[in-house]
C-alpha cells in the first residue's frame, strides 16, 4: 500500500502553480476593472475639414461600439452609450470608455483610425496601460458597417476579457 505524505502533495501543488503561472496572472483581477456595474461610452469623432465620407457621427459610432463591446460581454455589466452631462459618468459603479475616431484622407482614399481610453471616477486603482490598441480601417466610397464592427471588435475584445475576468 503506497502512502502520499503531505510534502508529496505540496511539492504537486507547487508544481502545478508553477506550470499554471501564466494562466493565473492572465486571469488576475485588476482593482481597476472590480465592481464594473455599467459601462458608458462618450464618442468623438474628428474628419478633415468637417467633410466625412464614412457619414459616421459621435452618436452613430457610439451605438456601434456599444452594441459590439455589449456582445463581447455577454451584456454583462450593461453597457451604453452616455450623453456629455450624464450624472452616471461621475459614478464610481461606471466604467468610461472614450472612443475616438480619426477620419483622414490618405492617397486619395479615406482612413479611419480608431483609438479608445478608459477612465473611473472615483477609483484608486489607475487604468492599466494598452488595454486597447488602436485599430486602422481604409474606406472605399462609403463606410462598410462589417468592417467598422471588425474594426471595434479588434479594439474592444481586450476590454471585454478583462471585465469578464473580473468580479
């Protein structure tokens, strides 16, 4: 009969937190990203000149980003897009996603660059560093809403892995 000493047993656990580091850090919860109830989203959207050949408003590309960072979340903390004076934005509950997109003329096409940046009021916990990269999109004649929703999905797929990661 073969007996399992409690130092065997640490010495497996041990080994199996080694092996798993990565795993446990990349699911590690950030203070910042704790007790998320709502996501807000404010817009902005910068064109050459006041010309937009994508028709894309702050208002428009809110709903958007809302609607594609809401299905990478499962709508789970609700998310939605917020006016400039809404009360909830200073509410420590709320998660602020600015999203901001640059529309510019490049060789005679037009390129859409989109960039996003996350604030908390009232949280000691900092933003990490990142979280999203910025996405880039060529537009040919009009905005193709597939390639705007692949473009938002790329910028906030990190953010969403991280509020699903954190309680």
């Amino acid at each position: 009969m073969m007996r399992i000493r409690p130092a065997s047993l640490l010495a497996a656990a041990l080994l199996f937190i080694g092996l798993h580091a990565p795993e446990a850090n990349a699911m590690s919860p950030l203070p910042f990203f704790q007790r998320v109830e709502r996501v807000g989203l404010l817009c902005a959207v910068d064109t050459a000149g006041g010309v937009s050949a994508a028709d894309l408003g702050e208002g428009a590309l809110c709903d958007r980003a809302a609607a594609v960072l809401s299905g990478l979340t499962a709508s789970r903390p609700a998310v939605m897009a917020l006016a400039p004076n809404d009360a909830r934005i200073a509410d420590p509950a709320t998660l602020l996603l600015l999203v901001h997109a640059t529309l510019r003329a490049e060789d005679g096409r037009w390129m859409l660059a989109l960039a996003a940046t996350l604030q908390r009021a009232g949280s000691d916990a900092t933003p990490p560093f990142f979280v999203t990269p910025p996405q880039a999109l060529h537009i040919a004649g009009s905005l193709d809403e597939a390639s705007l929703d692949a473009a938002l999905g790329r910028l906030l797929d990190p953010l969403a892995r991280a509020l699903r990661a954190n309680p």
